[in-house]
C-alpha cells in the first residue's frame, strides 16, 4: 500500500492507497457503476488513471483506478469487495498460501470464493479455479487451484490467504441476447409464460447440443399443480440428465402414481378422497415392502410417473432429506452433507437448471453453481429467484407462474403434444377406482 503524493487525493486524509485494474465488459456488465459505488460507500476516494472502452462487442474495456481510504480497515474490506467485481490490486506477485493445521480450520485471513470465473497466481502463472462455487476456501495441489468447502479442508492443505494473486472474472451480461433475453414490462404476463417457455426449450436444446447436462430442481408442488406428465415426457425425450429434489417430491408422485391423489387430492377432479389423507403414507409404506424405489419399478409396482421414467431412462435422482419429512421414503438422503455432496456431483456437468416451485432446493442450487451456469427458476413467488440473482448468479431467467401451467407448456413446446408414450388402459381414474 502506497501513500503517493503525485495523485489528486489528498494522502494527509486519505493514507490508505492502493491502484487496482480490471478488464471485461465494465460498462453494459454494470462492473464500472459498481467499482465507483464500492469506493464512495467506504469513505473512499477513487481517481481514474486510465480507462480505455472495448470498441467492439468482443473487445473488453481497460480500467486502471487509484482508490484511498481513510482507514487500513476501510482499504482491507473495499479491496475485498472490488475483487469480487473483477478488480485487483496492480501490484501483485504470486498469491499467499498457508498451510492448515487441522481439519476443518482454516487461518484466519483466509480467501473466501465466489461464484465467479477466478484465477489464482501460482509461480508466476494464473491457473484456474476448478469446481467454482461460492463461500469455499482455495486450495492449491499439485499445480492445480481447487474450491474447497470449509469442512472438507484436511490438515497439510496449502490454502489461499489475502487478496493478492486472485483475479475474478465477473459474469459479462450475455452479448447474445436473444439466446437468454430477460422480460420487458411491455410485455403481458401471458406473452411472457410463452416467451419464457420458448427460450426455455431452446436452451435446453442448445445445452444437449454442446454436450452438457439438463439438471431438473423440482418441488411436490410440481405433482399437485399436474406437473407429472410433462416432466415425464421431458425425460422420455432425453432431456433431463438428473433430478434433483426433496422428500416430498419422491412421496407425491409416487402417491399420484399408485393412488391417483397427491396429498389426499385427486389429480382427476381436484376433490380430496375420502381417508387421502393417510395416501402419502401408504405410497411410502409401498416402497418400504419393496426395499426402495429401483426395487418398485423392478418389481412393477410403481409403473409409471416422474421416479419411474427417472429409473427406466437411466437417470439419476437425489431426494435431500428435510426436518419437514415424512416417512422418509428409504431412498432420501438424510445426512444433509452427502445429500450437498450428491447434488453438487450431479450439478458438475450441467449446463443449465431448470429450478421448478421450490425455494430451499433452488436457493440450495444457486449456492452450489458457477455464475456461468444457466437457471430458470419457475416460481410463484418472486423473491425466489431475486434471492438467487443476489447472490450472484448472473444467467438466470426468473419465470413467475404456476409451475403446472409453465410445464405443461413447455412438454408441448419440446415434443409437440406427443402422448405416445401414455398406455390408455393405465390411467390413473382406473386406478382410483
Ligand atoms: N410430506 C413430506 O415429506 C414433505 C412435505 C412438504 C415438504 N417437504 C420437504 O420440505 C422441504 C421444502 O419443501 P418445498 O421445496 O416444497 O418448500 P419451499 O417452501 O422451499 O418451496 C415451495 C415453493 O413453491 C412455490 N409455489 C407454490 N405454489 C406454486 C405454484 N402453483 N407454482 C409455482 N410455484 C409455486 C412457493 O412460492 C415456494 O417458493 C423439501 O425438502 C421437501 O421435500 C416434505
């Protein structure tokens, strides 16, 4: 830290300076207005030495900014919060590592990840984060830089402390925008269901195209709201690589499949059945008797719904378990690491989230994603998905609507009503009756 006296901030007040650049798209991206804001908010004062404007859509913009605080304190924390926008400190060197003396406890002044891209300086060079991920320390092994939750930190590790040698790469706000627009308030809510459930589809499309996976974050209100056939044949269709959802999801569908209710309501005509009220618990009773939900598909007792196409396509599901459970149904995770651990595993290879009327597993999602990562979270509330865009999560695009409904469409939209794969002598009105 300087304390300069060729700059225009006065060091007798301002003895705390520092020069820090960054490089992107600043200005359309918002990082520009926030660098600015960052400073003033902790009594600061900044002075632009060079800032040059990329002149072309591909080209970034060149910033290179002198910031003083009146406090080492005020300086440690802007510092902190520039460089989660993407600004460092110009002089630099190798980032400082120190080695953990005990399992789970890291030093005190270490480096706390965001979601964002991020290159770490190791012997001159910058690698690149591997698992990206928010709230996660970084460890540096064998030549390679990782994200590494708190707990999962082993003594030996050499983790990294300080600011100095880390670079974020902030999120760019999408040059291409038709591929992931964001809502005008011109637009009817209708027209923006239909125009979301467009993109949605495309999206999913283009993800399969380059390889990635589809991930569905679903909650029970997918089944009550008649959400079971369209994420079917979502499946049937390739499209979802893995499911991620709670208890009560797994309990729902399997009670729709086998009673034709979803918590004591009939699917059919919205009416509760008579004793429904004990169905939930009869469905799990169900799988008990054949060891788990495999064993019920095997043993043809769970013939049809989202956990069977999910078992007959191949792909994987993890039902997280919740204080709020039922049951649970076997096959629930209730040790709440494992269950983070099993769904950031599926999370890995996903190229975008559909997050579907749940706000403790889309929230949890957001929290495990790289910024890059594309969600659409359908919900009818709307600080769901605020939520996730505050903490970072740059690629999303909130739908705010019944789930049935945004489902519904979206199934017709990527299989043009196709219900090939219905049986007409199983439907679920024969097997209430
Ligand atoms: N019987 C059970 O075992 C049981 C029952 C309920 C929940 N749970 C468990 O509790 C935890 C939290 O459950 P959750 O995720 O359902 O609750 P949640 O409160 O986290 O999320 C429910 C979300 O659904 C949204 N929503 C409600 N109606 C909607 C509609 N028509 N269209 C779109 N969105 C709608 C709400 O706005 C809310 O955001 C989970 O782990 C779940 O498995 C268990």
């Amino acid at each position: 830290m300087s304390t300069s006296s060729d700059s225009a901030i006065s060091s007798l007040r301002f003895p705390f300076q520092e020069t820090v650049e960054a490089e992107g798209h600043l200005i359309d991206s918002q990082i520009l207005e926030l660098v600015f804001d960052e400073v003033v908010q902790y009594g600061g004062r900044f002075e632009v030495e060079e800032f040059r404007i990329g002149r072309t859509n591909e080209e970034p913009s060149y910033l290179r900014l002198r910031v003083a605080t009146p406090t080492q304190d005020a300086m440690q924390r802007l510092l902190q919060n520039l460089s989660a926008n993407g600004c460092y400190p110009v002089a630099g060197g190798d980032a400082r590592l120190q080695r953990v003396e005990r399992d789970c406890c890291a030093p005190e002044d270490f480096y706390s990840s965001t979601n964002h891209r991020t290159l770490v300086r190791v012997d001159g060079e910058w690698l690149e984060v591997r698992n990206q991920r928010m709230d996660a320390l970084l460890v540096v092994e064998q030549g390679a830089v990782y994200a590494r939750r708190l707990r999962d930190l082993r003594a030996g590790d050499a983790v990294v402390v300080g600011l100095h040698g880390v670079r974020v790469i902030p999120g760019a706000k999408e040059r291409d925008r038709h591929a992931f627009a964001f809502m005008s308030n011109g637009v009817s809510s209708e027209r923006q269901v239909e125009m979301a459930v467009r993109q949605t589809a495309s999206l999913m499309r283009h993800t399969r195209e380059r390889g990635q996976d589809v991930v569905i974050v679903a909650g029970p209100v997918v089944i009550h709201t008649g959400g079971v056939e369209p994420v079917s044949r979502l499946i049937r269709a390739g499209l979802v690589q893995a499911l991620l959802a709670g208890n009560a999801l797994g309990v729902h569908d399997i009670e729709a499949a086998l009673l034709g209710t979803s918590l004591g309501v009939r699917l059919r005509d919205g009416r509760l059945e008579e004793h429904g009220h004990r169905n939930h618990m009869r469905a799990i009773n169900r799988i008990y008797h054949c060891g788990d939900i495999r064993g019920a598909v095997e043993q043809k007792v769970l013939t049809r719904g989202i956990l069977y196409e999910c078992v007959r396509g191949g792909v994987p599901f993890v039902l997280a378990g919740s204080l709020r459970d039922d049951g649970p149904l076997p096959d629930t995770v209730t040790d709440m690491n494992r269950a983070q651990d099993l769904y950031a595993t599926h999370l890995r290879s996903a190229g975008m989230v559909l997050c579907l009327g749940s706000m403790l597993h889309s929230i949890a999602v957001g929290n495990m994603l790289p910024s890059w990562v594309k969600i659409v979270c359908v919900d009818i509330n709307p600080a769901v998905a605020t939520k996730i865009s505050d903490r970072g999560t740059g690629q999303l695009l909130p739908v705010i609507t019944d789930v049935g409904l945004f489902l519904d469409l979206l199934a017709r939209h990527v299989d043009g009503g196709d219900d090939r794969h219905r049986d007409p002598e199983h439907s679920l009105s024969e097997e209430i009756e």
